[in-house]
C-alpha cells in the first residue's frame, strides 16, 4: 500500500530537479475570462509575463505558455460539444465507429463478434475506435470554432466573441511559433494527441482494476475506477517529457508506441493506496528535461473543468457497455 499523494509530491520534486519550473495557467485563464480583451494582449502572446526573456529558448516557454492557455480555454467548449454530440444509440450506449485499419476487421456494433472476440482484441478495437470517435468530435469542436471566427469576420463590425477571438490568436501563435512549426503541430493534432493520450490512460486505468483486486463484479470495478480519478489525474500536470518517460518505464506505453495495446500484466504504473484506491506507484518516475526546456504548465485540459472527468466517464461506461471487466478476470 502507498499514501495517495506520495506519487504527485514525488513527481513534483522530479520535475524541480529536472530543472523545471511549474507556470500554472489558472489565474491567467481567470484573467481571460473576466477580460475577454486580454486576449489579444502583447502580454498574453509573451506568456503572460511569467518567462522573463532572456534567452532565444525563453520563447518557446512563453509560447507554451500563450498556447496552453489559450487551449485551455477552448477547451470549455471542446467539453461541451463532446458531451453534445456524443452519438448514442436508443438505450444510451456510445456508438462506436469502426477502426480503420485495424487488424482485427471487428465492427464494435456487431455485439456477437465482439463477445466472442479474445480479451486482447477487445481492448485493442475499443481503445482504437474510442480515439477515432474522439477524432471526429474534435474535429467538429474545431470546424464549429473556425465558422465562428469567419462569422465575424464577414460582418466587418469589429466585434468577436471571445471564443473567435481566442481561435485567431491561437492559430496565429501556433503559426509563428519557431517551437511549434518544428514539431508541426496545429490545434488539431494537438488536441487530437492530448486525447489519445487521455483516452489511452482511462483504458489503462480500467484494465488495471481487475489486476490490482480480483474476483470482484462489475459495478465494484466502475465504482473504484471513478472514485480513483483524482489519483491519476497528477500525470496531466507533468511536462510532456517526464509523462512520456513514466509511461514507459511503467509498462503504461507499449513498445510499439500504439495506444490500442491491452495493459501489460507486468505494468508497475498502478497499484492501492491506503485507503484501496487505484493510484499511481512513483518508482518509475524518470528525472528527465528536453534541452533548454525551463517550465511547464501541464495538459491544458487540467485546467479544464471536467474534461478529463468525461473521458474517463466514455471509456469507464464502454467497460460496462461491453463486459471489459469480466473478460479480463484471471488473467
């Protein structure tokens, strides 16, 4: 058994000694939301003021900084439009699209062949078409963003929403950004990477409960996965790095780099807390910084009110939905 916080004290500690220091974005997304006007600051787009300018890389910090937080707010409606749009059938289960080109060639509507598949193409076919029916829904959050700013535009009254304003100073962020033009990301594959990351840990999670306490019946497990989130969610306030490095060491990240993998029997990421709540082990935690790396905020969608909650809510009721936690039992 561990104590609860042991992992996101010993992870913070980590980070300080990686030579990181941690900008918490909330009282500038505060400030945002009293003043839409901020948005288009110079102060905002020099990271708010917390990455005095020193250095050449003092502005790759500065525009994670602007970015996140900026993400972090659109992510409101990211939120809403998922919880919207979510298609669900007559008696409210999640439809899931079909995988493309997985291996496994199953159609998750198809409950038979989904019963009857193993418990290893199971979990991969509902983690690989939980991130493509994310895929889409974030894809239509960023359409819906993008003909909101063009609404405004084309009324040349010089008003904007904030949500429009938010859009355009992101995307123009993004676009001159020497940190991000080298990675070549953009708001969608950005948010796109950040939920298969998310969608990918719920699904450890779940997977992880009939490992740490067997024998037990479903509504056990949905209960102890739910109740266990807020033990988990200090990995979505690390620096990409050390997150991709614990997931590693861990077992949380397959070999391959594929997120659809069922959880490794061996994975040493999760076990008990005193209080018997899943919770994450700190051993694995690797002290690592990209070069001339300084600060992190964490995920932007941390700082968003019950995003996480939500995915966490889609896969834990896919679970459900589909028997996940007795097909996994014994193993």
């Amino acid at each position: 058994m561990s104590r609860s916080n042991d992992f996101a004290q010993a992870f913070a500690t980590s980070h300080t000694e990686a030579g990181l220091q941690r900008v918490s974005i909330a009282h500038i997304l505060q400030k945002v939301q009293s003043d839409p006007s901020f948005i288009f600051s110079e102060e905002l787009r020099k990271g708010a003021g917390l990455c005095p300018m020193r250095r050449k890389t003092d502005m790759d910090d500065a525009d994670k900084v602007t970015v996140n937080t900026l993400l972090a707010y659109l992510f409101e409606r990211l939120r809403d439009h998922i919880a919207k749009a979510l298609p669900l059938d007559e008696a409210r289960r999640v439809m899931l699209p079909i995988p493309p080109r997985s291996p496994h060639g199953l159609d998750p509507a198809d409950r038979v062949a989904m019963a009857a598949a193993s418990r290893e193409a199971l979990a991969e076919v509902l983690r690989d078409s939980t991130c493509h029916l994310l895929d889409g829904l974030i894809t239509g959050w960023a359409a819906e963003l993008l003909a909101e700013e063009e609404f405004y535009r084309a009324q040349g009254s010089g008003e904007i929403s904030s949500y429009a304003a938010a859009t355009f100073v992101l995307r123009s962020v993004l676009e001159e950004s020497a940190m991000y033009q080298r990675a070549g990301y953009d708001v969608l594959s950005i948010t796109k990477t950040g939920s298969h990351t998310a969608i990918h840990i719920c699904w450890a999670l779940v997977e992880a409960a009939p490992l740490l306490v067997p024998g037990k019946d479903a509504a056990f497990y949905d209960d102890l996965v739910r109740r266990s989130l807020k033990q988990i969610v200090p990995l979505s306030m690390a620096s990409l790095g050390m997150l991709v490095h614990y997931m590693e060491a861990s077992g949380i990240e397959p070999h391959d780099g594929l997120a659809i993998h069922l959880l490794p029997k061996n994975q040493t990421a999760f076990q008990l807390d005193e209080n018997g709540l899943i919770c994450l082990n700190p051993e694995p935690i690797q002290v690592f910084a990209k070069r001339d790396e300084q600060r992190y905020t964490g995920c932007p969608a941390f700082y968003t009110p019950n995003l996480i909650k939500l995915y966490l809510d889609i896969v834990a009721s896919l679970a459900m939905d589909y028997g996940v936690y007795d097909r996994l039992q014994g193993r």
